[in-house]
C-alpha cells in the first residue's frame, strides 16, 4: 500500500558502521527564525537578543540562539535516522562550534558509529555522530545522538554489536570555539539582566528557575515545524489517538529550549551553550502540561583562548507539572509529575 | 447601525464586468513572512529552504515559496471580491509568471470576467481574474477565481449573465516563466530529499503522501491573518458558534499549503508551482481535523525554455481524518471523513 | 526555598521617588517581528505593511507598527516594575517620538515618579515614567504608567505620598514627531484601503468596526514572549488553575493590539498612533473570548510641522463577547460580556 517514492526511513538494518548520511533540505536560516524561537520560548540571553549588545562584547551581531541551531540540525536527521524510533536515548559530545548567523545556511551529515541489535530482535539501538555545517562548509555543531530503532523485519541479520566509548563530558579544553574572543570589560551586567559573573557560581550549587510555562498544541508544532523536524508523533493526533499514549507527543528538543529560557532567572549571564555532555528525555510532555526547571552548578573549568569567560558545567532538570522549590529528582511518568528531562552542558560566562 | 466609513463589501449587485479593482494593502513580504511559512506547514522544498541550494540551480537567492504568493495576492482580494461570499467555487488559469523574493512588495488587481445570477435571486456567481504584482509593477500571479456572492437586495436587478470560457488546464506552452533557467546538472538530489527525476514519473501514477497534520485554531488564524486574508468566518467564535457549523472554517488555502508540504513525501523534486489548472474545497476542515493527501500524475510535458526541467500535472486531495493509503476519492462532509481538496496543478521538476 | 540568584522582582518599599532603572535585555527588531505581529493582529495598514507606501510618502520604509515598539519597550520594564504588580492601574503621557525600523535596537529606563501606599498597607501605587530609546540613545516612546504592586513587608516604612501631576491629554502640539514630514499627495487612498481624510471624521463619531477575533491561548502566549514580557499570570497555567480566576490572563497590550487591527474597518488611513492620553483595562481577557471594537472621536487637531497631516484623539473600547453595534459601554466582568480597554490616543491621518 506504500508508494516506493515515499520515504519510509532506515530500518536498524539498514544501518552500517562508518556509514556517513548527508542529509536532505539544507536551511537558511534568519532574523524570521529567531523572532519566532523569541516568541516560542520568551529567551532573553542579551547575546542573542540585541545586535548591539553582541557586537560590543565581540561578535558580528547577534547570533542565532544555539538550541535553534541545535534543532535545526537535529531536524535535518529525522527523516535518515529516526523516522522509525521508539526512544531517543541519550546526547553526548555535543560542541558548538562556530556561531551561526542570521542568513547563515545549515546542512547536515552523520556518521554511524555504533550499532546494537536488542535481545528481543524487534529493536536496536543506532549511534551517529551528527555535524552541522555552514555555507563555507565549516562545521559549526557535532553532537553523538543514540536512538532505539525498529527493525523492518525481526529475521534480518544484526551486525555484530559496536558501541561507541562516548566521553563522560566534554573536555573544557575545547569550548570556547563557537564564540568569538568575549571583551568582559565590555559586558554590561543591567543590560543583561544579571549581577553575576563566572566566580560568583559554585560547585553544588543549586537554582530554581521560579517560573513555569504551559505549553499549548500549537506551539510545539510550530516549533517542531520551523525546525522541518518530521517525527510523526507530534504531529497527527488521529494516529497518535490510537497510540500510547492518545495523544501528541512534544518534542523533546522543545522541553531543552523551555529550560533553557527559564534558566536566564538565575542564570542571565550565561550567554552560550558550548557543549552538550549529556541528556536524556526520561519522561514524556503533552499539551496542556506546565514546565519548570533547575539547575545545579556540577563544574567550573577556565575556557583556553578565552580569559574574559569561564566555563560552567550544568546539570538542569525540567519538569511536567511540579514547582522546583526543593530541587525534585523523582522521574515524571506520563501520568504523574516529575522530571522529564536531565541535560548536562557546559555554557561560557564572563569573568 | 453600521457606519458608512465601514467596509461592508461588494455584493453581487455591485460588480460589474469589465470592472476593475484595485486592492489595498500592499506587503512587503520578508524572511520572516518565510519563517512563519515554514513553521506553519514545515515545508521541505530545497529551491524555498536554502538560499545556496536555490543559487546553484538559478536563483538569485531562495524564493518565497509560491503558495505563501498565492496567498498573499488572494487575501488583498478577499475585501473587495469575497466578503459577502457564500462559497468559494473554483479556481482555474493560475499563472506564476515570476519568482518573489524576500524584500518585494506585493499588490493585486482583480477583473471582473464573469457574473451569473442564481434562480433564487439571492446570489450570484461572480468570476474575477486576479493577478498580483511587484514593486516594479510585474505581473507575478494571475489566477481565475469564481464565487458565490450575496445579493444586497433580492429585488435588485441582475445583469445578463455572462460566463468566461475557463481553460480546462493551464497550456505547458506558458509554464517556466516563473522560476529562472533550472540548471539541471547542478541539482543536488541528495540535498533535494528524493531521487526522483521528471522520467521516473508515469501518468496514472498514484502517491500516497502517508503523513498526517492535525491543525489548531491558532495556526490556521495565525496563517489567515499573516496573508491578511479578512474572511470573517476564520475568526469569530462569537458568532459562528451560532452559524452552521458551530465552530470557526479554516480558510481552504490553508488545506492547499498543507497538502503541499504533505507532498514532499513523495514529489520531494518538484521544487515550483507553476500552474494552477483547477480548484475545489470540497468539504470544509475544522480545528481538530487532521490533514492527509495523495496525488495522481495526470499528465507529463516540455517545458519551452526550460531544457532541464520537465512539468507534471498533479492532481492532489487532501482528506480529512482518512489516511490515503487506499487513494480516497468519496467527498467529506461536515460530518464524515474525506476528501476535502481536490487540487489540479502543473509543476516543474529537474529532468 | 528561593535563591538570591533570582530575580524576585521589586517590591512597593523597593522603589524610592527619582530612581531610575536601566532595563535589561536589549532588544533588535526585524523583519521577523514585524511578520509575528501581522500574524498575530492581521493588522493592514498600508504605511506598516509595506516598504513601497511607506517610501512614497516620507519614510525610510516600513516602520514597525507603533504598538509593536511599545509592546517590546513595555515588556523590558516588567521585571523590574510589575512582577510583583497586583494591577496595571492606567497609562498617560505617551509619545511615539520616532519611527522605529527593522533593525533597529530598543532598549528601556524607567524613572520612579510617584508612590502612594494603599490604606490597607499591603500595596501601594507605584508610577514611573519608562523611555525607550533606539540604538543612537535617541528615544523613541515616552509614556506614564501606574501600578499597585505587593509590599514584600507590611510593616515595611512608607514614603510620604507623592501622586504626579499628569496631563489629561498628550498637546498636539508635541505630535507629529514620530514619523517624517509625510506627503499626503501621494498617499493612495485605493491602496490605503479608505477614502476617508481628516476632514471626514467628525469629533462626536462613532464607528463600530464590525469584526470579532477570538484569541486561543497559543496566541496570547507567542505575542507576550515575542515582548519577552514575563508577567507570570499569563504563562502558567498550573499555578493559575489555583488563582482568582482558574486560568492564564491575556497580557492588555494584547487586547490593545487587537482593537487597532480591528479599527482598520473605519479608520484605514489612521496610519500611525503618535500618543497615548490614557487607557485602562477595565476587566480581563481569558482565551476564548472574542474581542469586538468600537471608537469615537473625541478631538481633531492640526499638528505643528506637518501641514498634510492632522491629529484624530479617538477612544477605543474593546469588548469581550460583545458586538459594539450599539456602542457599549458598560464593563465587563470576569463572567460577564462588556468593555475590557478603554484606550484615548492621539492618531495622525492624511487632510
């Protein structure tokens, strides 16, 4: 019943070790993009907010926020690497590496590095170290994703199983790339809406974010949408209906970017997201649920060739339906509330 | 009770043919107006998403994709043409006759080619061709579109009725005039998304799209008020939930966009809408409906002036809650799943 | 449970007579704004929709629409004026003194020029002047507003009471400033979309602008984070449920926006709103409801330096669930249909 010309996605066996996809439908990104990621989650970060801001403290103007560029990228893969996922399992060794502007067009490859078939045969789990690119060819983001994929058929052989060594976290050695030298004399903390600076954070230190946001139907889509993302669970509710759930399910990179614009209320000078070292979607978020968040400070490290910023490694929750007051830790099921997701990154401030 | 300086539209009494009207509100149509495009129906074309990719083939950068120009040329229309409409009947001899980029302006005019009272004496049909234009005064759209129109006065008298001899389809001869010379060599399949030339494609072909997009009341009014488009019936609650069918209609152009993003799963090369031959909204969509669609090749063409590309002419209906699997050609109801569009266009794709 | 990282808002015993604040988050608009706000509002007014008229009767190009400027000025004022706001009591004073362009940067003071502490010792009345200004340091709005905010301590000192002394109406004789010298030979009523000139209106006129527009949830919410305006009411649901009135509050500005657009249906070459003599909200918008409009014309004026322009002084009402056929005038409540803006600006129109 299926058309030939449709895409029907890789299937586990599909997949070989080494095997480098470029992906379809290369993306310009512009000032439309972030207006409406502006309006999607209500970030503040003055980098990314104000042309002039960005330029004072070094840049060209403002870049794009760093998530968007992360889902932009990410979206590019969908149809090549998860069109028929579970689960998406878990982020690592992400690092962004060149700032991306607006007019700036986005193109993506990845690259399979490790494959596991389930005991259970119907499923395998599927490495890919993804790299972003410019226009000029320079990457600017490479993130290892793994994600549980189906098989299309139980009988087909599995490779003999490869798993990565994935770092614990990305070395502060080589953040501070994907930003230009910051002059911290030049930053102005009531523009950007925080008195404090890298020493003023410490180790085991934790912030509540306050603030909640609900999320509506039709924001998530439009997000999932701008980022030409096309998993289909969180578009088609007479499918999903029928589904586990019954109903849409939002898409995790949203709940990143909603943590991430909570987290200026107590993290406001922290303008760059450097590296991904970790994160995982350990429960779902539908319409109608309100997220909140926080975060605990888990390193600080010197950045090499930046001596105005310094690195903070940070470990936020988001949750579904529950304040962070007292710091919850207790993963959310799809009924109950609770964390649903835990992302560790590291992210550049001014000295 | 209504006040003169309010515009109550034309109704059928008013027009006359020969008549010709200028529309108001020009736009400036920008990236943003893109962004949102794309968030909105998350299109996949590579010429519309990258400016480098839309370079390579021909283009001086990423055009505005062309039913956003549809849309935006239609909606000038809507204040003077269809707000007294009772239905929006058909569509024929559509014409993309120049690519529109971020930074032009938009205007329309619209001709009135045909006028046919109904027995009842209470409507009547209108016929008008339209035609958008640029700053420089270029003729970027031009499309026939007919209507049923309220009568201000059932006594009014009616002018003979004159029906325009409507093309069946658009000729092949005139197709190509609205995108630059395709440099076919230099198409990128990969980055295009499909591996599927003009030859690959057989009249009689069917293509079931597969995916599925539930809309919500925001998105189609957040798209009907972007092209300006006024139709009250999209927007006031208030009082459609006294009207026929208790809820807000979703403009029909919002369906057309869809299907057509919807189609890249299968017609991932067919990068320009060049000709619309025929139009119908069949059955209406409501906010909770979910968007499906196939389409059937009906016919294969030269492109004169165009050596690398050839022309499809693409029948397309979407449905509502009805997957496509089985090509569906029963028309919805209100009540009952179906098809909602059916949609006859001509479009280019590289040889 | 908090943390001093956070912002906690200001508190009525914060603010002290002559203090200034310099708001954070710079703020760069574009084109992409420009775009949200037309999808939001479906706004047509020729000078805002388009680069063509606008350059033919003076201006640069298309300015972004004056609400827009205020929305964002406005927004960056509220974590250090309102968080803790009980009410946003009234507005006064305000001048839009230059066009604002896609591109430029808004940032935000706000002076403290009256406070008045409630008999109940639990809030008091704080108002500030707040300026935005462009990224020459040049303003471009001006504007009163008051609000009650919480004490954080009941037993907190009070200032002595300091109520400013504020103009009843914006003098025409400051208006006109915010837009260029504008030639209103070559304004195109046709394109403008009314044949309707200064001396048209009468002072006296009412004008129903017939058409309703029901907001859903995802909208308010997307337009308030494009203002990266953090009022907490109108985000979270989960903490609203619990409150006054169980759900999410529309920002006013919103209802404000809407009213304009609406007005277009009367006052089509009202082209630019160039003060704010008062404006109250006088009940609350929920998601759902659908906002009607009506104006009436309470002054004309001539505007020094513009000899082709003159000054209309309307008062809008806005409505919820209210048609304004026959003008209404009475409130609403939280359950009740009725008027929610009560809004007297000053707008320039072509002679």
């Amino acid at each position: 019943m299926t058309d030939s010309k449709t895409n029907q996605g890789n299937f586990f066996e599909d997949f070989r070790i080494g095997q480098v996809i470029r992906h379809s439908t290369p993306r310009t990104v512009t000032a439309g993009d972030q207006a409406l990621y502006t309006a999607l989650y209500g970030s503040r970060f003055a980098v990314q907010s104000s042309d002039e801001f960005a330029r004072a403290v070094g840049y060209a103007r403002a870049p794009l926020d760093d998530l968007l560029v992360f889902h932009v990228v990410f979206g590019k893969t969908v149809p090549d690497i998860s069109l028929n996922a579970v689960a998406n399992l878990g982020y690592a060794e992400g690092q962004f590496l060149k700032p991306v502007y607006p007019g700036d067009t986005l193109s993506a490859t990845s690259e399979v590095i490790g494959l596991k078939e389930n005991s259970n045969k119907k499923t395998g789990t599927v490495y890919v170290r993804s790299t972003g690119f410019n226009q000029a060819g320079e990457p600017v983001l490479s993130y290892v994703r793994w994600v549980m994929v189906r098989k299309r058929d139980e009988a087909a052989p599995a490779p003999k199983a490869q798993v990565p060594e994935l770092a614990p976290a990305v070395s502060p050695d080589v953040l501070g790339a994907g930003c230009p030298k910051i002059a911290g004399k030049l930053w102005d903390d009531a523009l950007a809406g925080s008195a404090h600076r890298f020493k003023d954070y410490e180790v085991g230190e934790r912030i509540d974010h306050v603030d909640g946001m609900t999320v509506e139907e039709a924001e998530h889509m439009l997000a999932t949408r701008l980022y030409q993302n096309t998993a289909k669970v969180h578009f088609n509710q007479f499918s999903e209906a029928k589904g586990r759930f019954g109903r849409r399910l939002i898409y995790g990179g949203h709940v990143i970017s909603l943590a991430r614009a909570l987290s200026f209320n107590g993290l406001g000078n922290v303008f760059h997201v450097a590296g991904i070292n970790g994160g995982r979607h350990v429960a779902p978020l539908f319409a109608g649920g309100t997220v909140f968040a926080w975060s605990e400070i888990i390193a600080a490290a010197d950045v090499p060739a930046q001596s105005d910023v310094g690195a903070l490694r940070i470990r936020t929750r988001a949750t579904r339906d529950l304040p962070c007051g007292d710091f919850p830790e207790k993963d959310a099921t799809a009924e109950e509330p609770g964390v649903i997701l835990d992302f560790d990154y590291w992210a550049l401030i001014p000295r």
